[in-house]
C-alpha cells in the first residue's frame, strides 16, 4: 500500500493521537479503523432511508403481516417485580 501525507493543524494532530493512543493504536490504524465505521454509518442511513420508504408504500405493511404473520404478541410477566 502506497502511503501519503496529509496536512492538519496540530491540535486536530494531537487529538487524532490522544484518542489512537486511548484505544491502543497507532494513528494510522486508528484513522483506517475510523474511515471503516463512518463509510458504516453512510450505508446504514442509506439503508434505513430505503426500508422507510418501501414501508410508507400504501399495502406493504399488510401485505408484510400476512406473508409472515405480523408482529409477535408482546409477553406479559405474570410475576410481581422484586
């Protein structure tokens, strides 16, 4: 892997550092590891946008409960809390 620089001012330097080093990490591992998790993000809110618009369609939500049965029915504890 070719490696290349970048330019930040030093308390953004120091930042990225203080927290590698909390997670006992090199900056370059913890950066990589962090650039994984928001591309993470940016596909779960495409999806969710996507599973919200394809539930606000008019019959899905029907058509949903009758494929699998709707949703489970909530049990109730018949104890008394402690």
């Amino acid at each position: 892997m070719a490696d290349t620089s970048m330019k930040v001012d030093l308390a953004t330097r120091d930042r990225f550092a203080a927290l590698a080093a909390a997670r006992g990490q090199s900056v370059r591992a913890y950066l990589a590891e962090l650039a994984v998790a928001e591309e993470n993000q940016l596909a779960l809110g495409r999806a969710t946008a996507a599973f919200r618009s394809a539930v606000a369609q008019p019959g899905i939500a029907e058509a949903f409960d009758r494929e699998f049965g709707g949703l489970p029915v909530p049990v109730r504890s018949a104890g008394r809390a402690a």
